[in-house]
C-alpha cells in the first residue's frame, strides 16, 4: 500500500496527537477516588497541621475528599516510604525537609533516594525554628543559657522530633559553633518534645513557632530565639539566637507537597496547580499563620531546587557531626 503525501501528514499529526489526548483524558478523569495526604509524624505536629490546613479546600477544588493520614516513626521515612512506592495517583505526601534530602545520607539502609523518589509539587510553608528552653532552666538568652551548659558537663540535653531532623541539626550546628556538647534525646513528634520540656526530662529544644509559642506565652517555657536570618511575621517578638549572643543561625523548616516519581505528568501538573492555588488563598494562608506556617504555594521547580540546596547544606552538618542513625 502507498501513502500519499496528505496521508503520511495525517499519520504523523495522529500519532503525535494520540498521547497528547491521552494526557487530556486523564487529568480531566482525575481524582476518581478520595485523595490521600500521609504524614509522617502524630496529629498535632506541625507537618500535621499544615496538611490539615489544605486538605479540606483542596478536597473542594478537586471535588474528591482528601483525607490526611498519619503515619508516624523513622523521623517522617515510614510515610515517605509509603509515598515513593505508591502506584495509585491518589497518594500523596506532606514532608519536611529531612525526608526530601538527608534521609539516606543519615541512613544508608533507607529504601528511597529523596533525589529520585519524589515529584516536587508545591512548597506548602516555611518558619524558623524557635529556640526554648524549659521555664526552670537557666538563661533567657543563648548566650546565657549556653554559659549554663559549659558548667554541666555532659548532663546537658536536648530533644527533637528525630535524628536528622532540622530541629536536631540546627542544635548540632550551634553547639559545633560554640564549641560544646549536649546528648541529643529523639521523640516521635514535637507534642512529645513539649511534653518533656515541661516535664523536666530534656533542657531544650529548637521548635516551630506553631508548636512553641503557646506553650511560651502560657508560661511553661521560655523562648531564648529565633533561627531566622533576621526578623520573623511569624514570632516578631523574638530576635535572632546570634542578635542574643548565641551563634549565628540561618535555619528554616518547610513542609511540601509531593507525589511518587511515577505519577503521571498530568496528574502532576493539576495537583501541584490546586494545591498551589489553595495555599495561597486568604483561608489557607490564615489557617497555615495560626499553625506557625508562612505560606507559599511555589512553582515545583521552586520546591526541586530548594531540595537540591538543603541536601547539600543539611549534608554539611551531618558529615561535619558524624550523624547516622544509631548513633
């Protein structure tokens, strides 16, 4: 059989056409079931809080249910485990800032490769980390209170949400620049932290302002600073832990929205959109504020670039420290 000029045209046009509609069907059939968000860590953390704050309008836009799904242990790595090998397209995952770099750096044994494992969507919020303190230690400043830590020897302690974690690396990190040491405790989730702060067990910690200024301004901790490169919207109260002698911090968590790396591009492209366009609405934005986050709604390719940095620049304080799980 011989094709004319007009038919061969008309073949190519199809072929490159078919794929094309393909994609079209599928991002207009997509969500055909409930979406799912996982989260790694217990209801009440911030990461928590920050799904919970979208899944209900993104649930709207999107006209399927979203329902936030906890699953906490292994610092966030179970539910973003969970999240690398889902095959479905209705799974998805709001993760910190570990989980989406260091994870196997900290752990070699960690079954995903952040670098590989994820479709970035959306940066959903950021904060600086608080540094507190409980309400009967010493100090109110840094410079205080780690002039305490060098008359305790190797009593001092403090805790975070897990190894690796921004809360355990950001104390790391300034007890290297002051040159001292304190026994890093590990807890499931910052709810957990707070609680061992108040209870006595553990002297201090770096919080998200979400989880620590409630707890400061009812008394039961003190907040000795902020790890923002200057001024926080979100804790204006609070100057920096250098502006109170302690050693210079430029730290910041951030929660965001992905996907598994197979999801379809499609699917890609329409979630990350809603999810962006939630964030960003005047509710959300309130909503994320009252639960410590500033809200930002990126471009995916913010989010794939701010997860390049942080594994280089989270990858220095682990290397510099010898951290791994463990240890």
């Amino acid at each position: 059989m011989t094709f004319t000029r007009r038919q061969a045209l008309h073949a190519v046009a199809a072929s490159t056409l078919a794929p094309l509609a393909a994609t079209s069907a599928l991002a207009q059939a997509w969500p055909s079931k409930p979406l799912r968000i996982v989260v790694g860590f217990p209801p009440g953390s911030t990461p928590d809080l920050a799904a919970r704050a979208i899944a209900e309008p993104l649930g709207r836009l999107l006209g399927q249910n979203v329902v936030v799904d906890n699953k906490p242990g292994a610092s966030g790595n179970i539910a973003a485990n969970e999240v690398a090998t889902a095959s479905d397209h209705h799974t998805f995952g709001v993760m910190i800032n570990n989980n989406l770099s260091i994870a196997r750096l900290l752990n070699p044994q960690v079954p995903f490769d952040p670098a590989t494992a994820f479709a970035p969507l959306t940066i959903v919020g950021t904060a600086p980390l608080v540094w507190v303190v409980g309400a009967a230690v010493a100090g109110n400043t840094p410079a205080e209170w780690l002039a305490a830590l060098r008359n305790q020897g190797d009593k001092a302690n403090f805790g975070s949400p897990g190894i690796g974690t921004v809360g355990h690396l950001g104390m790391e990190l300034a007890m290297s620049r002051a040159g001292l040491k304190a026994v890093h405790v590990p807890f499931p989730g910052n709810p957990q932290v707070v609680n061992a702060l108040i209870g006595g067990q553990i002297q201090t910690a770096l919080l998200p302002p979400g989880v620590a200024m409630a707890q400061v301004r009812a008394g039961k901790l003190k907040a000795i600073g902020q790890t923002s490169a200057g001024r926080s919207g979100l804790v204006p109260e609070l100057g920096t832990v250098k502006d109170g002698g302690g050693p210079a911090l430029e730290l910041e968590v951030y929660t965001a929205l992905v996907g598994p790396a197979s999801l379809p591009a499609a699917v890609r492209t329409r979630m990350a959109a809603a999810a962006s366009e939630v964030i960003r609405s005047a509710d959300a934005r309130q909503r994320l504020f009252n639960a410590g986050w500033a809200a930002q709604g990126t471009a995916s390719e913010v989010l794939a670039r701010r997860m390049k940095d942080d594994t280089a620049a989270l990858g220095a304080i682990v290397r510099e420290r010898g951290i791994l799980v463990g240890n």
